[in-house]
C-alpha cells in the first residue's frame, strides 16, 4: 500500500474512534438511566437500555457518513490526470469503503458487545443487590436525567423498584410496527449505501486507468552494447498473435 | 501492478535475442528521500522477450534502470519515464 492509502487509513481510524466513543457514551447513560429508575433487573432490561441509547446514535451516525461520502465522491470521479488526483483518490479511497463499514460496525455490532460486556455487570448486579446499590450511590450521579421511557411511564411508576408495567411498557414499545419498520428501513438504507459505495469503489478506483494507455508501440525504446530494448505493455505486445 | 514487456533485439537483424538475467527497478528521486519499486522479472514463451510486474506507487517522472548479464555479454541502461496512474 502506498503512503497516501496508509494517511487515509489513519484519518479512518481517528474517525471511527471518535464516533464510537459518542456511541458508547450514549450506552453508558442509557446504562445509568435504568440503573438510576430500578429498571435494571433483567437481561430484556439490558437490551432494552441499549437499544434506547444506540438508537438515538442512528440518525447522527448516518448523517455522518452521507456527509463525508458526499465531500469525498467528487474526488474519486476525478479525472486521473488531474493535477494530484492520483494522491486524493488513494487517501479518499479506503474512507469511502471504511466508513461504510464503520457504520455497520457502530450501529449493529457495537451495541450487541455492549451487551455482552454488560451482561457480567448485571449478574453481579443482580446477585448482590445492597453491596452494589452502595456503588450505585458513589457512582452514579444525582441529576440523572430522565429517559424518554421514564417520562412517558412518569414519576409514579418510576418509583416502583421492580416496575414491572415500566418494562412491559418498554417492550412493548420496541415491538411496535412503526418502530420495526423504521429499524427495518434504516438497516435497508445502511445495506444500500453500503452497496452503492462498494460498487462506486469498485468501478472508480479500479485498475482500468492504465490501460487506456495501452497502444502497439514501444512507449519506451533504449540502445546498449548492439542491441535495442523495447518496453511494452503485454496487451500490445501480444496483439497480433 | 502492471505488467511490461521488456524484449531485447539485435539492432542489425532485428532479430530477438536472449540475454540471459535481467534486472529491472524504478526509482523516484524526491528531496531527502529516494521511492524505489523493485520488479519481478519472468520470462516468457518467446526467447529475448521478458515480462517486468512493476507496481509504482504514485505518479510522476520515475528513473528506470535496466541491467542484464548473459550471452550478449553485460550491459545496463537507465532512462527517465512518466508513469500516469
């Protein structure tokens, strides 16, 4: 690979780290939320709390990638003999195609290593409720604010320490055929730009450009000690047998 | 990486000739630095004529140095290429 692949790379790299630290602030509070209301009790609990926080990353993430694939398709439909296109083209390739994947990577597979991560904490959580309500105090903060379920089900569920309805409520919610479709459309859209990107990739930053210089005669011919050497390229050299 | 065929002819009977090993490397000078692309040479099916995968690295005026030892004795040859990516 050459240098300018390895900066694009880097730029990558700096990209989705930062998305993916939002992304696991916006987990952790959702985390914190339902800890704060009680609403912690349960595996369903948990993925209900990540769901509430990775959805709210949705929207932000993807406006995210539509803006860089809009300021970085231009460069890849260059011309190739545009004055430093060769250098743009191999920077902005490998953002074009990670950026795609670092989407995909944020909004699905992130989340579900949350999870995974978390689900050791709710054990213990649940196991040993007073030794950790005891942390919960020193950890999490006062003014916890309140979550978009919290406000709909209001204070007086909140209170509950168990809040069964609280989570039926949730669930029931995340089940809703408005909120499937939207998930459903919006992991549809991420698979089409995706899609789109990869074949754009694949056409724009393929290897056709040097073939079009492709002609039957030597582009370079040298003499030394009697004898002519004459560089070719093999589709021309090769052309007439 | 793009192949090139690199064939050495007699320049009286313009007749191909082998030549035995041949080396082939580019190299872009810059300030401070020096970009060097090494190539494979193969031979081919057709005696005298070599095949070079060369995968420069970007654009730009590349020197192309040229070095075979064999049955024509030794030689080298270097020349200035513009490669356009």
């Amino acid at each position: 690979m050459s240098v300018a692949v390895w900066v694009g790379l880097i730029a990558l790299a700096g990209l989705d780290a930062e998305t993916g630290v939002v992304m696991l602030l916006y987990l952790d509070q959702a985390w914190d939320r339902f800890r704060a209301a009680g609403r912690m009790n349960s595996t369903t609990d948990l993925q209900g709390a990540v769901i509430e926080g990775a959805v709210q990353r949705v929207r932000p993430k993807i406006m995210t990638i539509c803006a860089i694939l809009f300021g970085l398709l231009p460069i890849m439909w260059a011309p190739a003999t545009q004055s430093g296109a060769d250098v743009m083209k191999r920077i902005a390739a490998p953002m074009v195609g990670g950026v795609i994947t670092s989407g995909i990577l944020e909004l699905l597979l992130y989340p579900v290593i949350y999870t995974l991560w978390r689900r050791r904490h709710l054990a213990a959580l649940l196991a040993h409720p007073s030794s950790v309500a005891a942390v919960d105090e020193a950890l999490i903060p006062v003014a916890v604010a309140p979550s978009y379920s919290s406000q709909t089900l209001g204070p007086e569920a909140m209170r509950s320490p168990i809040a069964p309805n609280a989570r039926g409520s949730s669930k029931a919610e995340w089940r809703s055929p408005s909120r499937r479709r939207a998930l459903v459309a919006v992991l549809l859209l991420i698979v089409a730009v995706g899609a789109g990107g990869f074949f754009a990739w694949q056409k724009l930053a393929g290897t056709g450009t040097p073939d079009k210089a492709v002609s039957s005669a030597p582009f370079a011919t040298q003499q030394v000690q009697g004898l002519t050497v004459n560089f070719l390229h093999p589709k021309a050299s090769y052309k007439g047998r | 990486m793009n192949d090139v065929v690199i064939e050495f002819r007699d320049t009286a009977s313009g007749e191909l000739v082998d030549v035995g090993t041949v080396k082939f490397d580019l190299d872009m000078n810059m300030l401070g630095m020096v970009m060097h692309d090494g190539s494979t040479i193969q031979r081919t099916d057709t005696l005298g004529r070599y095949r070079a995968k060369v995968e420069p690295e970007m654009g730009g005026d590349w020197m192309a140095a040229l070095q075979f030892e064999g049955p024509r004795g030794k030689g080298q040859v270097s020349f200035s290429v513009n490669v356009k990516l």
